[in-house]
C-alpha cells in the first residue's frame, strides 16, 4: 500500500487539464462489448478503475490496443463464456462495481450474461435493484448458478417495453440501455438519469448504429436494432476532477487555470461553489481560480444557514459533496452540508476535526461545517484515505495545512485522479509518494 506525503502551506501556480471523465470512460468501455467491430476511444483516463475494467474485458476475450496514451481500439470479436462462469473470473471483477455494466451488453448481444456482487467504494448500500428490474422488465431472468453468489442473467429474446424506473441510477440507466438497443421493438424508460455521462453513451450507440431518442432528459426511446457497427468516440473531461480543482484553489489561496473543461458540461458545479464564496471566472473553455485572502458563504434570501445537497443531475453531484464540505473549512460562514445519497461518505470528517476543523456531524447524512476564515490552519497528522472522493478532499486538506501530513491507502486515490501527485508538484504542491 501507498502513502502520500505532504508538506502543506504553499500556494500553487500554473495550468492543470482534467483527465477524461472517469464515469463516463467506465461506462463507453463496457459498450464496446455491444459489437464485433473495431470502436476506438480517446480521451481515457489512466487511473485504475478504468485499467482494471480493461483487465476484466480482456479476461472476457476482448481485444485492447493502445494507440497512444490516451486512445484505445477495442474489439470484441469473441467472449470466453466458459471462463467467465468461473469462480476466478467473478472474483477479478468482483473488485471493481463497474464490472456490473457489463451485464447488459452482453445481454443484448448474446442473450446471457453472469454477474456477482461487484466491489467499489464503501460509502453505504448502493442496490443494484434498478438493473435487474430492468433486465427482467426487457423479458430477462434471473438464477443462480453452481456457484455461490454468482448470478446468470439470459434471455431467449429481449423485448422492448415501457418502464418506470425506480430511482434515476446512472449506471442502472445505462445498463438498461445498452440491453435495449438490441432489444426486439421499442423501450421506453422513464426516471432515467440524464447525467452527462448518459448523454455520452447514448451519443456513442446512436454513432453505432442505435436508435435512441430523448437524449439528455430523463424519458429515454429506444428503437431496437439487429446490430452495432464500430465507431469513434472521445470522452469528456472529467467535472469531478474539474470540482476538484476549484475546492484545492479556494483552500489554498492559490491562483491556478483549470484548461479544456467543457465548461457547459459542468452543470451547477460552478454555481454551487460560488455560494461558498469562491471566484470563478470563465475563460472560454478554461476556468480561472483567483487567490482568495477571504471567501464569504452566502446565505439564504431568509437569513439562514446554507445548505448544500446532492442530487440527479441537474442537482450537484454526490461526488462533489465531500469536496464542497472540505473547501467550506476555510470559508468564512457556516454551510449545512447534506449528502442525501450514501449514508457512509461523511465518515470521514473525524480527520478533518483532528487536523483542527470546526465540523460536527449531524448524523451519517449531515455535517456542519463551521468556517475557520483562514484565522487558524489546519495542522498535518496522518490520515488514510476510505474512498477515491474522500481520499482527495483530505489531499486537498492536507495541501493547506501547517506541517507534514500523510495520507495512507493512496490506491484508492489512483482509482479516480490520474498521475495526481505529478500533476500537482507541477503546480508547486509538495508531495512524495512512498510505497
């Protein structure tokens, strides 16, 4: 396991570009499996969420080029079904929750799919009763097999049907759609999410030969086809690492350019920080973060206290909240911070109050966070990182404060940042990986 090191208190300076959009590489990666021809894709992220879906994919038969750095050529021609039933196989993707959409591609395509509980973050119960209602609802059943907690998905026919779903689940949605393209007639899905990543995927099928309508709403048709063809497709930059960004330079009081954003992709992420009292300014595509001696939380038309909350898209997205709570530290004011969807992503916030916030946890969902106004600094202590967004507000805690700080578990930072302690000694931070 890795460690950061971190000498905190020093101001960065200079350019940073976001790597291609993390959720969306997990999700256009796992489509390719929907043809037997050739879709190249560029803009990937180098972390290893994705490198380990790669790993899963290849495990299945699929063939990985790399072209460059960051432009993949996918084929696959032929599936290893007989491997993938296997024990061996289900605990190599059992690793990764992104495992869990490549059920339905190959639904759609083969008419079977297996599938076990997938890992990921711990950061609550997140069910996975979206995809299998929709796979069941398409005319899929479900059994399970010789082995224990692994599943087999099939189908005779996948049928298209109208459905409601029951929450607006990113991947839930894009599971059910990459079932549906191939399906026999027309789906229609309602409640689905309409996260940019969705726009993306259902953008790259439609280039594939798919039929689908209502893209970027939450009413999606599907006219089912026979076949795919290859295609190109280029992934987004990644809003999160963008969010990211914004809280490291307000925490920091650091000036710093955030390049390529695709900044109408962002959604009310710039608006929501600016009512933490954040500068933003738009430059094209690029986004400048000015220095900030003093920034000031708003609050309510009504003369109470700011509450910041996670949403579906449109709303603020979850992955966002633990970076808001962490940029609010220094603010000045006091911010309710919500985070409606995970009830065990706030459980970090004990390291903060050791490193000297003022944040009381309300319950597993709420955390006050009380401002310091830049009037004391938060002081380096030793801390381990339990999730990939977590892990990086503490970098970014750590980054502000006096003294040495060491963040353990690292390896779930690199599932979601590429080369982040590269790209920040660019900037003037000052970290040292040791393994």
């Amino acid at each position: 396991m890795g460690n950061f090191i971190i000498q905190g208190g020093h101001k960065l300076r200079g350019e940073i570009t976001p790597q291609g959009a993390k959720n969306e590489a997990l999700q256009v990666i796992c489509a390719t499996l929907l043809t037997s021809e050739p879709v190249v894709i560029s803009n990937v992220p180098n972390i290893a969420d994705v490198k380990h879906l790669m790993e899963i994919l290849m495990a299945m038969g699929v063939e990985i080029d790399i072209i460059s750095p960051s432009i993949y050529r996918f084929q696959a021609k032929e599936i290893d079904f007989e491997y993938i039933k296997t024990p061996q196989f289900m605990r190599l993707s059992n690793s990764i929750r992104a495992s869990i959409m490549t059920i339905g591609p190959m639904l759609g395509r083969f008419g079977k799919a297996y599938a076990t509980k997938p890992g990921g973050d711990k950061i609550g119960r997140r069910p996975l009763t979206t995809h299998f209602e929709g796979f069941v609802n398409l005319g899929a059943s479900i059994n399970t097999t010789e082995y224990a907690n692994i599943f087999e998905i099939a189908t005779d026919e996948l049928k298209g049907t109208y459905m409601l779903l029951n929450e607006a689940s990113v991947t839930g949605t894009a599971n059910i759609v990459m079932g549906a393209v191939l399906a026999k007639g027309k789906t229609t899905i309602f409640n689905a999410a309409c996260e940019p990543y969705l726009y993306q995927l259902c953008t790259m099928l439609n280039k594939m030969g798919a039929k689908i309508s209502g893209i970027g709403s939450n009413l999606l048709t599907i006219d089912g086809v026979e076949t795919l063809h290859g295609c190109e497709h280029r992934i987004l930059p990644d809003m999160i690492e963008v969010g990211s960004f914004i809280g490291m330079a307000a925490v920091t009081n650091s000036e710093i350019t955030i390049k390529d954003c695709s900044y109408d992709n962002l959604g009310i992420i710039p608006y929501t920080f600016s009512k933490l009292g954040v500068r933003i300014e738009r430059q094209g595509d690029d986004i400048h973060m000015f220095a900030q001696d003093e920034y000031e939380i708003e609050v309510n038309m009504d003369g109470s206290i700011l509450t910041i909350s996670d949403a579906p898209w449109p709303g603020f997205t979850p992955d966002l909240i633990s970076i808001a709570l962490v940029t609010a530290i220094q603010a000045k004011g006091s911010v309710l911070i919500h985070q409606k969807m995970f009830e065990s992503r706030l459980f970090f916030v004990d390291k903060l109050q050791d490193m000297g916030a003022q944040i009381i946890l309300c319950d597993p969902h709420r955390a006050t966070v009380i401002g310091l106004t830049r009037q004391f600094k938060l002081r380096g202590t030793t801390m381990t990182s339990p999730d990939i967004r977590a892990g990086v507000a503490l970098l970014i805690a750590a980054l502000s404060a006096e003294g040495t700080s060491i963040i353990q578990n690292v390896e779930q930072i690199d599932r979601g940042y590429e080369n982040i302690v590269e790209r920040l000694t660019a900037l003037g931070a000052v970290i040292v990986r040791e393994e």
